[in-house]
C-alpha cells in the first residue's frame, strides 16, 4: 500500500543533543508537512514544502530545521532541543493540483523524548 | 483565518449507542472540513471530509457528518458504538482558495476523546 512512512517511532535524544526525525512517502505527492502534537494537544503546523519551496509557520522556532532533498524524503532537524520540545511528530503529505481539493495524509508520528 | 471548536474534550458512550461529537467551525472564506480519528501513540486516520456539494458526508467505519453552513457545524455521528471506536477525533477546517492554490493549513480543533463502555 501507498502510504507516509516516518522512522524512528520513538526517539529519545538528550537536552541540547541535535536529532533528526525522518518521513517518507509513496504516494509521489508534492507537498509535504511537519506538525507537532503536544500531549492532549491538538496538532500544530510547524512549516510545509510546496514541492522544494520551503514554507515556514510564523511562531515556528528557530530551533526547528527541514530539508526535503526529493520528492519522497522530508527531515526534521531539531537542533538543540529542550524539554519543552518533548511531543509527537507528525509528518504529511498530499497532492496538489489545480482545481482539486487535497486532503492530507499522516504518517503514524515519532514520539521524541528529551532527557 | 479559520479556527475550529469542539464541544466536549471526553464523550463517553454504551457500546451500541449513538455517538455525536460536536465540532463548530469558523471561516472568512466557504470551508473545506475534515474530521480525523488517532489511536493511541498512532498519527492522523481521515474518517471523512466535506469540500462541496452533498452536504451529508459519509466516511470510513460507519461514521457521517452533516455541514450546516447556517449553524457553522460539523458534528460527526455514528448510529452505533463499537468498542473499537474508542479513540480520539479530530475536527479540522481549511480554506478554500478560489483561484488560488489547492492546497492550504490545516487548524485543528483541540480533540474530543471518545470512550465506549460495554
């Protein structure tokens, strides 16, 4: 099946030692995103790539870092991170096109931990 | 801008009965709606989704939702609970873009979670 696919499921990093959280996709769409889900919390966009165009969220920190280096692959780099960086990660994708309407897809999430 | 409501952060339902979780939306152009279902320690399962058209939608696992533009809702219901249902349900607006692009953010509501006793 086609699907979003992210690695690790569970990462466990200690405080100010740089991480990367990994995605990837099947489904050959263009657009690609990273959300944060605190615990009880609702999902919260941190930035998104129209297919290489990098599109940051405002009150995205700088501590927060993507590379997309193909159409399948998109990172996450977290690059000092605090214990208030703690959540679930969230990757998706989906397709856009003109005059459609996308709908988006979610990877199962990599839970980081920070010590 | 957009931002979504849900009323009631735990619904708890009989197993067999009717659940409805409620999901009030606001918008300043006509809204895309979505409601998504996460199982523990698990992403984002889309459970249906209303851009145009009918405005009863029906979705995966037997549930539906009914836009009611004059209301701004989008309650999200199921004739009969299963234990398996038990999970928590996303509600989530987008814009829609004219003559622009196909695609936009996504704004959650903050989650209503579902528990369905035998």
């Amino acid at each position: 099946d086609a699907m979003v696919i992210q690695n690790p499921r569970y990462q466990v990093t200690q405080f100010g030692k740089p991480v990367t959280l990994s995605c990837s996709q099947t489904l050959n769409h263009n657009v690609m995103y990273w959300y944060q889900q605190k615990s009880s919390q609702a999902p919260k966009l941190l930035f998104h790539y129209y297919d290489k165009d990098f599109n940051n969220e405002a009150d995205t920190p700088d501590n927060f870092q993507s590379r997309r280096p193909n159409t399948s692959f998109c990172f996450l780099d977290i690059r000092s991170p605090g214990l208030g960086d703690a959540a679930m990660y969230l990757c998706a994708t989906s397709r856009a096109r003109a005059g459609g309407t996308d709908t988006q897809y979610f990877g199962p999430g990599t839970r980081l931990t920070v010590l | 801008a957009q931002s979504v409501t849900q009323l009631g952060s735990h619904v708890s339902v009989s197993e067999g009965a009717l659940v409805l979780l409620r999901c009030n939306y606001s918008s300043s152009v006509p809204p895309y709606l979505f409601w998504y279902v996460q199982y523990p320690n698990q992403g984002l399962q889309l459970l249906l989704k209303y851009t145009t058209g009918a405005t009863l939608v029906k979705g995966i696992n037997g549930f539906e939702a009914e836009f009611k533009k004059s209301e701004t809702s989008f309650h999200l219901t199921k004739p009969s609970a299963h234990m398996s249902d038990a999970a928590e349900y996303f509600c989530a607006v987008r814009g829609s873009n004219a003559g622009g692009t196909s695609y936009g953010k996504l704004t959650f509501g903050q989650g209503t979670i579902l528990t369905v006793h035998p």
